[in-house]
C-alpha cells in the first residue's frame, strides 16, 4: 500500500545521495567545458588552415619580419603573454589551495588572476590602438586581418573566462562550498586560453618559410 512506503523507506541508506548528486553535477560541469573547449579548439584550428592557406598568396606580407611590419616590436606582445602566464599560474595555485581548504591563498589566488586577465585584455587593445594609429587597420593586407581575427576572438574568450571568474569571486565572498569546483574550472580554463594564445603568438610572428614549411607538410598546398 502507498500509505506504508514512507514507512519502509531506509533513510541511513540515503545518506551518500547528495553526495553522488553534487559529484554528479561536477562532472557535468567539467563535461560542457571540455565540450566548450573542443568547439574552441575546432574554431581555430580552422582559422589557422585558413592562415596557412592565404599565406601561401602572391599579395601575402609578413608581420614581423622587417622594421616596417606591424609586429616587428613585440614588447607589448611579450609583456600581455606574461600578464596571461600570472593569471594561469595564480589560478593553479587557487586551485591547489581549495584542495588544501587553505582559504588565505585561494583569494589571494583568485583575486590576482583576475587581475592579471583584466591586464591582458587591456594590454591587447592597447595594441590595437597602437596599431591603428600607426595606419595598420584591419583591411591593410590580409596577414594583418588574421592577426585581428586572432586575437580579437581569443580577447573574447578571455573575457569569457572574466565572467566565470565574476562568478568565482562571488561564490568565494559567500563562501560557497561549490568555490573548489568554479576554481578548478576556471584554472582549466585559463590554462587552455594560455596555451592557445601561445600557439597563434608563435603563428603570427614566424617567417614566411615557416608557413611554406608548414604547408607543404601537411599538404595544404595548390
């Protein structure tokens, strides 16, 4: 009878069900990122055939060969790589520190990559700006397109990521116990932006020769 179920019900044998719900929900989590991360990665390494392909062009220019070229001074380049670096590293360590439960270092973990994005996003406008005063506009050849399609998608990935940080930063203010989990999140996150604005760093200073080299390794050519 329905009357006598609540009866029979074994209430210490339901005692790990929030558990398994909670982990359950982790690893969804973790799942829809790592689908995230995939739909990026695909995003990209289409634009980079695309790249490899174009440069292979009569009308194709370098952007970092010669003086004249607009990434020839990469300073700000270099400088927003290691602004990206910080944030990745203070996100691993936020990360170790939840594991820990050693709150001190986990906000202070936090809190700076952040900063250090926030650094990074505004350092790459800047040379934008920087850019376009110097009359190297988006439509100035087709090498210097890429290298604003380039970063400009990977600047909103990383703001992105400053969203999910916002929501890090409020779990960890109210002292959410899902913190651990937006953390681990978030530094798997930032790793991957790290890794991938390597990659296109590297793609859009290298020679001329580099790409051929490329190309014609993978088959890519006419």
């Amino acid at each position: 009878m329905s009357f006598l179920t609540p009866l029979m019900e074994k209430p210490w044998e339901q005692v790990g069900a929030p558990q398994k719900q909670g982990l359950g929900r982790e690893q969804t989590r973790k799942a829809g990122l790592r689908l995230l991360l995939t739909v990026v990665s695909v995003l990209f390494f289409l634009f980079i055939v695309a790249f490899l392909i174009r440069s292979q062009y009569p009308d194709w220019q370098p952007l970092a060969e010669t003086s004249s070229n607009p990434l020839f001074n990469k300073s700000i380049l270099w400088l927003n790589s290691l602004y990206l670096l910080a944030a990745s590293i203070c996100l691993q360590v936020a990360r170790t520190n939840a594991r820990r439960q050693n709150r001190l270092f986990l906000r202070f973990g936090l809190v700076l990559a952040g900063l250090f994005s926030a650094a990074f996003v505004t350092g790459q406008l800047m040379f934008w700006q920087q850019l376009y005063q110097q009359g190297f506009v988006v439509n100035a050849n087709p090498a210097l397109s890429f290298f604003y399609i380039f970063t400009g998608l990977h600047a909103v990935h990383v703001g992105i990521g400053l969203l999910a940080w916002l929501g890090a930063l409020a779990a960890m203010l109210r002292n959410s116990p899902k913190l651990s989990q937006y953390v681990d999140l978030c530094a798997i996150y930032w790793h991957f932006l790290f890794g991938l604005w390597l990659v296109l760093f590297a793609l859009l200073v290298s020679k001329p020769e580099t790409y051929n080299a490329i190309v014609e390794f993978c088959g890519l050519g006419a």
